[in-house]
C-alpha cells in the first residue's frame, strides 16, 4: 500500500513550488527607460529582482519532491521486482511522464531565474534609438507553474501503481528447494 505520508509530504511540496511559481510569474522585473540629462545618456532601471528568488525556490521544492518520491519507489529499478499486470505498465508509462514533466519544469524555472536575474547595461546617447531593457518574457514562470501541476498528479499516480504493483509479488510462487522431510 501507498504511504499516506509521503503522498502528502510531496503534495504539499508541489503545492508550494506551484505557488511559489505562479508568484514569480507574477513578479517578474520590469524594465523603464529613464534619462539622464547631465551625461545626455538614457538607461534602463529594472524593479524588483524577487522573482528571481521565487523561482528558485519553486526549483528547489519540485527537486525534493522528486527526489522524495525517487527515493520512496527506490527510482523504479531497485528492490523487488513489480507484479506483472496493468499497474506495473502504468507504473512504467507515468514513471517516463513523471520525469519528462519533471525536466519541463525544472528548465522552465531555471530559465526563467537566470533570464529575470539579467540586467542588460547597455545605454543609448539621448535622441539615438533607446536602450533595449531586455526582461523576461511573460508566461516563461506560468509554464514552469503548469508542469509542476502535471507532475504533481503523474508523480501521485506513479508512487500509486507503484506500491500496487509492488505490493504481493513474490518471484518463485512457493518454496525454491525440495523438501526432504519424507526421507530419512
């Protein structure tokens, strides 16, 4: 049977890295162009750099909660063997979802950390064309949110049919030797 407990922990783990990405996605730096008469140089001044944080942190979350679960199903290939049947084909089908979402994520998040982290410096002589304020695009954090949902619910399911399959198997169906208890 599936422990309860990590079930939860690893809910709550993808909860608050969904949040924590939605908020950065909602936070993002934002760039203006201000003048500066006296040097006759335009500039870009970025606002807050704390979505950049909450990325990170929604990166740091989703990894524990993979790791977590890794390490509850032994990654899938250590251990016992699984019972033939549909749950070990599923197991093995979201096992492969799981960590595809997994990775979409986790670029996702990182990209979007290092892009907002980025200031450009770049200044234009006033009147010349203005300093590109290059900034992160909008949705980058929202997708990084998404595939922290979907991993969410592949990552649950997979611990599922894991310990469904993992469950009753036992490889030799009985006593491997020969009894000789009739013989003496």
């Amino acid at each position: 049977m599936a422990s309860k407990i990590i079930l939860i922990v690893v809910f709550v783990f993808h909860v608050i890295a969904f949040a924590l990405a939605v908020v950065a996605e909602r936070r993002r730096s934002i760039a203006t162009i201000k003048p500066d008469s006296e040097i006759n140089y335009n500039y870009c001044i970025y606002d807050s750099d704390i979505s950049t944080g909450f990325g990170v942190g929604a990166f740091l979350f989703l990894m524990a909660s993979q790791v977590l679960i890794m390490v509850a199903s032994q990654c899938f290939c250590c251990g016992k063997a699984l019972r033939p049947g549909g749950s070990r084909a599923w197991t093995v089908l979201l096992f492969i979802i799981c960590w595809m979402f997994f990775i979409i994520a986790e670029v996702c998040l990182l990209a979007g950390s290092v892009r907002n982290a980025y200031h450009t410096k770049y200044r234009a002589v006033l009147g010349a064309d203005p300093p590109s304020c290059e900034t992160l695009r909008k949705g980058v954090f929202a997708a990084g949110a998404a595939f922290i949902f979907f991993n969410c619910i592949a990552s649950e399911l997979y611990y599922i049919c894991f310990s469904k399959a993992r469950g009753s198997f036992q490889p030799y169906g009985g006593e491997a030797s020969v009894g000789m208890g009739t013989y003496k």
